[in-house]
C-alpha cells in the first residue's frame, strides 16, 4: 500500500518537474539568446553567449521601448485601479443588500463574460470615433475596465460571501455605516482577493494586442505588444535586440507575481473553497 503511494507521489512530482521544464524551457531560451551577436543566435540557439551584451538591452531601450513601457504603466495602472474600485463596490452590494433584482444584475454583469472581443470591434470601434476618443489612452482603458468587471466580480463574489456577516454586525452597533463598513472591514479583509484579480486582470490589460492595434495609430501612445511588432520592424535584422526587448517587456508581470504571490494563492484557493 505505502509502495503504491510512493510510486503514485513519485510519478505525481516527475509530471510536475517536467511541466515546469516546458514553461520554463522558453523563457531561458529568450534570456540567453537576448544577450547574443546575431551571429551566434543563427549558429546556435541554444550554447551559452561567447560574451555575455547587456548592450542589447540599453539598445532595447533606447531605440523606443521606454516609451512603450511607460504607455502600458499608464494605461494598466488606471485599468487595474478603477476595475478593482468598481467591481469591489458592485460585488459589495450585490452581496451584502437584500434588492429585488439584484439576481438579474448579477446574471447581466455576468453574462458580460459571453460577450468576445471580436464581435464588440466594430461596434466599439463606431462608438470611440462619435465620442472622439478613437486614437487615446482612454480608447483602450475603457474598453478594457468593461470587459474586466464581470470577470473580476465573479473572483470577488465567492470570497466577499465567506466574509461572516457578524463583524458587519458589529460594526453597525458600532455607528458605522455601509461605506465604512466596507472601507474598513471588507477591504482589508479581502486583500488576497484584490491581489489574485489585479494580478489577473494586469496579465490581460498588459499583454492586450486587438484592442491596442485597432485603437491606436500614434507611435507615442502605443503599448508594448504594438510597440514590440513596430520594434521588430524598426529593428529589422536584429533579432537579439528584439529578444532582449520582450525580456524587459515580460519583466513587470514576472515581478508582480513574485510579490504577490502568496496573497494571489490565497485569494483564488479561499474565494474557491468558501464560496
């Protein structure tokens, strides 16, 4: 029985392993060729750099990915912010006040899900050139912040139901009232949640390539995935630049996970077991 087990967790973890070798097989192959002569990329991709050119990555940036970067700092930060301020207050009242249609708004937000990307283009498209945001950050902001919320209130509701309605209680024989409530007890309480939805909706709205390519037209205000196809035109025969562009350009996601991990695990596992 306990040579049935171990065999069972052995092979369990050697899966495991090899999983974690195929995604991260990718990355080191990038990481190692961004510091390569183009020479030795096209010789062989896969020995270590004679000479190890953090030049690339200067060039990188230089010739415009800071730019790019900065674009995509601006428009993720104002994304994330206002989805999470949004989608807290909307999960907050649908799931803390007795309203009688509160189930239909819940189906409707929800039903945003079903909702893809290509078919709301043109639409989308019509709408921001007779408002005349076609070609703005906000261009790209609000669709994204409409097309997050009923993703994010799905994350959101499990946990705020595993929340125990007594310390709301408590905090109204307290003299607090709805918003206090849920400044002061539910937000702190539900930062695991916050931080699984911002680093979820982050890896969307960063990463995001449909949107970005058909609103936007300005070079100035392009984010990384469009600055890194015009990158790869400007660039031309300088693939290892190219390379060490999208290290950087992968660096940001990389390093929030990493920083919040622990409340990203405990956010998705909580809101699942509880809710």
């Amino acid at each position: 029985m306990k040579k049935g087990l171990s065999l069972k967790k052995f092979i369990l973890n050697l899966f495991f392993l090899l999983l974690c070798g195929i995604i991260l097989l990718p990355m080191v192959w990038l990481i190692i060729n961004s510091f390569k002569t183009n020479v030795e990329l096209f010789n062989d991709s896969l020995a270590l750099p004679g000479k190890w050119l953090f030049s690339n990555y200067v060039k990188a940036w230089d010739l415009g990915l800071f730019d790019y970067f900065k674009n995509s700092v601006f428009v993720s930060a104002i994304s994330i912010a206002v989805i999470l301020v949004l989608s807290s207050l909307l999960t907050y009242g649908l799931t803390r006040f007795r309203m009688r249609g509160s189930g239909a708004v819940l189906f409707i937000v929800l039903g945003g899900m079903a909702l893809s990307e290509q078919v709301a283009l043109v639409p989308l498209y019509k709408m921001l050139q007779g408002l005349g945001l076609y070609d703005t950050y906000w261009a790209v902001i609000l669709p994204y912040i409409a097309f997050r919320i009923p993703f994010t209130v799905l994350l959101m509701r499990s946990y705020f139901l595993a929340i125990p309605r007594e310390l709301e209680e408590a905090a109204i024989m307290d003299g607090y009232n709805s918003f206090q409530i849920f400044w002061k007890i539910i937000v702190p309480l539900s930062k695991p949640v916050f931080a699984s939805c911002a680093i979820v909706n982050l890896n969307f709205v960063w990463n995001e390539f449909l949107f970005a390519n058909v609103f936007l037209e300005r070079k100035e205000i392009m984010t990384i995935p469009i600055g890194l196809m015009t990158f790869k035109g400007d660039l031309r025969q300088d693939y290892t630049v190219m390379l060490a562009g999208i290290a950087i350009a992968s660096l940001p996601m990389i390093l929030a996970f990493l920083c919040m991990q622990k409340q990203f695990v405990r956010g998705l596992t909580s809101g699942a077991v509880k809710g």
